[in-house]
C-alpha cells in the first residue's frame, strides 16, 4: 500500500486526539506529583505514585494482552479512556471537599494501571492496523514526536495551571481532552478486522495465549534481549525520576519552577531529537543505535546533574540525556512491530510490557528509599571534609544527586553487559519477516 496522506488518515486523527488525551493525564500526573511532595515532603511516598500505578501494570499486562487480542480493540479503547475519566473525577471530588488524601491517590493509580494493562496492547495493535507498513518508520517518528510534545508541554502548563488553580484546574483540563479523544476515536475511526492467522486463538484458553507470547518472545532472541536491556534501562530512568524532585525542589536554585523547567528541557530535547528520526533516514543497524543512545543517555545525563547548582546547567544534562531516547523508541519499535504478527502483537506487547517494564516500580522504590533512608542521612551525618558532602554538597538534596551519580555508575555497567551480550545480532533494513538470528 503506498504511503499517501490519505492512507494516514485515520492514524493522523487517533494519533493527535489520543496524544492530546495523555497531555491532560500527563498535566494531571506532573501536578499531583506536585502535590504530594509539597504536602509530605518524601521522596519515598511521592515515588509511590508511580509504584502503585506499575506494579499492577507489570504484574497482569501478560494476562491482558491475551485478553486484548480476544477484544474489539475500538470498544476496549473507549471503555478505558472513560474509566481513566471517572478516577479523574474521583480525585477532583476528593479534592473539592478538602478529602484527598495520599492513599486515594494510591487506590486510584490502582485502578489505572490495572486499566492500562488493557488500553496499551489494544492501542498498539489499533495503530498498526491503520498504518501501512511502509509507513512504520514515518509513524513511529511521529508518536515519539507527540510522546516529546507532551514531555516538553506537560511541565509548563501543568505548572502554570497548577498556580492558577491548583490541581482543580489541571483535572478540569484533562476532562476536556479525554472528551475530544473519545468522541474522535467514536466517530471518526473505523479499524479493520485483524488478519486471522491463527483461528485457534479464539478459542485457545487465557493460560495457553499466555504462553504463545512467551514464546514468542523466546524464539525470537534479538527481541527478548532488548527487551531486557530496556528493562534495566527503565531501572535506572524509573529512579532517576523518583529522586530528580528530591533533588531540585529544596535545592536554593530549585522549586517548581526549576523542576517545571528542567523537566520541559527533557521534553524539549525529546521534541528535536524526534524530528530528527521523522526527517533522517533509517539507520544503518537498529540494535547499535538503541545500544549507543542510551549509553550516551545515561550517562550524559547521571554524570552532569549532580555537580552542579545551576538551572541551566541542569537543562543542559536534561538536553544531552533525552535527546537520544528518540532514536532508541524508534527504532525499538519499529523492530518489534516488523517482526510479530498482527495477530500476536496483543500477547506479545502484553508480555513485552511485563518483561520491559517491572523494573520501573523497582526503580521508583529504590530511588527514593535511597535518598530518603540512606543517601540523605548520610549527608547529614558526614562531616564537612568527608567525599560525600566535598563532591554533592551538604544542602538538603545532596543525597539525591549522589544517588544520581551512583544511577550513572549502575547505567555504565547494564550498558557494557548487553553491549557484549548483543553483539553477534544485527537489524538493517529493509526488514524482513522475521528478525536476523545469531549467526550460529
């Protein structure tokens, strides 16, 4: 099928009102992140926003995408996005009638995880199903394109509503996005039916298609060792993210505005590096360029941070470490979706998301268990001339970016096991069928 405007049209429509959706829940997140650290002052129980909304995520994503394959996609989409409004409500009610506490945010990021574990594998699979398969380089492009936008604006105007309202106005926003995502993906999409390659999938049973997604994954070994090098990936990013707050918000630089303002920095080198992969050809191999970017990542970023006191500087780490994360999510998927079926990709993105991504609550406990229970106190207890406090400072805060620095330290490590690990493989294009397995 050629690549023309009017091939893309569904997906332009799904992926600008979807996109724009997750900027609502994205805006809501940044200010209720916000929100709870100022209310407890915790790195650790402002992580468990993010721990409670993974853990569930992880632990059925691989029974739902079994689920998802079996489900309309377009029903299952819409029935989530409306759930995802109700516990937005939930807390704006919570909220309004001074009841909010930190455990109804706990329950309720609950429930979107759980929710999510579904919506995901279905909305991969809608993509795919609307777009050309010579379009698969342009298309991932532009969802790294909108994931960055989001990235870049969420702090901003999560920020700026945020003064003027508090989390109130920020919920009231998201609201009005979710309405325009529902009634475009209602009115205005119409997916096709997925190729039936395995009729027995119907009536295969939960534990069966489960296990048809394993493997899957095991088969095809280029795809399960990313998968793994990712999750150690996310390891360090999930607590790199739990601790940044920690780090900049009592920092005499730091406060909102600087966390706003670094985090929109990251959005912003997201944004460019994004148009960078819509507007440069495809790379040469896949797998050296996921390997290289997020070694330059991590440690640009991890390695600059904390030795400096200065905003700018900080945006500059921000800069160098997103920049990169674009051509990796490129790449990374456009080898996963040339390489399964369109009739595996529930299971298969289910299972992937278990396997990639339970590393993420891990992360976000880690992180802040450390600053909060080991790194901080550590500080306060060192004396003036001792490493610690010579290299990070003696401030609150201090021993957020030593665990920054150690996060660093950990990437160098993941980074070199999997760059040896990967190295008999190879993904160039044009892409085949299925991926190129070791030469043995």
């Amino acid at each position: 099928m050629p690549d023309t405007p009017n091939n893309l049209k569904q997906f332009y429509i799904l992926w600008s009102t979807q996109s724009l959706s997750q900027l609502g829940s994205a805006m809501t997140t940044f200010s209720l992140t916000l929100w709870l650290y100022q209310s407890t002052g915790s790195a650790l129980r402002t992580a468990f926003l993010m721990v409670y909304s993974y853990v569930p995520y992880v632990a059925v994503s691989i029974f739902a995408g079994a689920l998802s394959d079996r489900w309309d996609k377009k029903k299952t989409m819409l029935a989530c996005d409306t759930f995802a409004a109700c516990c937005t409500v939930c807390t704006l009610f919570l909220l309004v009638n001074g009841r909010l506490c930190p455990w109804h945010l706990y329950v309720l990021n609950i429930l979107t995880g759980l929710m999510n574990t579904v919506q995901d594998p279905a909305s991969n699979v809608a993509f795919t199903l609307i777009t050309p398969k010579d379009a698969f380089h342009r298309t991932s492009g532009l969802m790294s394109l909108s994931r960055s936008l989001i990235s870049v604006f969420q702090p901003v105007l999560a920020t700026s509503l945020y003064s003027l309202g508090g989390v109130r106005l920020v919920a009231a926003v998201d609201l009005f996005t979710f309405l325009i995502a529902f009634l475009a993906l209602a009115f205005f999409i119409k997916l096709p039916d997925v190729p039936s390659g395995q009729p027995a999938h119907a009536e295969a049973s939960l534990t069966d298609s489960v296990r048809s997604g394993l493997a899957y994954l095991r088969d095809h070994r280029l795809v399960f060792l990313l998968i793994q090098f990712l999750a150690g990936v996310n390891l360090v990013a999930s607590a790199f993210d739990a601790v940044l707050p920690a780090y900049i918000l009592p920092n005499r630089a730091g406060g909102e505005a600087a966390l706003g303002l670094v985090t929109a920095a990251a959005g912003a080198s997201m944004l460019l590096g994004s148009l960078a992969v819509s507007a440069l050809p495809a790379p040469r191999d896949r797998v050296r360029m996921i390997l290289y970017t997020m070694v330059f990542s991590l440690t640009a970023d991890n390695f600059l941070m904390p030795f400096t006191n200065r905003p700018w500087l900080w945006c500059v780490a921000q800069f160098l470490g997103y920049f990169p994360v674009s051509f990796m999510s490129a790449s990374m998927d456009v080898v996963v979706r040339s390489s399964i079926p369109a009739e595996m990709q529930g299971r298969v993105y289910a299972c992937r998301n278990t396997l990639q991504f339970f590393t993420i609550p891990v992360g976000y406990l880690l992180g802040g268990f450390l600053t909060d229970h080991v790194f901080e106190p550590l500080i306060r207890t060192s004396s003036p001339d001792s490493l610690p406090v010579r290299l990070f400072g003696a401030e609150k805060g201090a021993g957020a970016g030593m665990v920054i620095f150690l996060l660093g330290v950990t990437a160098v490590l993941i980074c070199s096991l999997y760059g040896f690990l990967l190295r008999p493989y190879s993904f160039k294009e044009p892409v085949s069928d299925s991926i190129r397995k070791d030469k043995d």
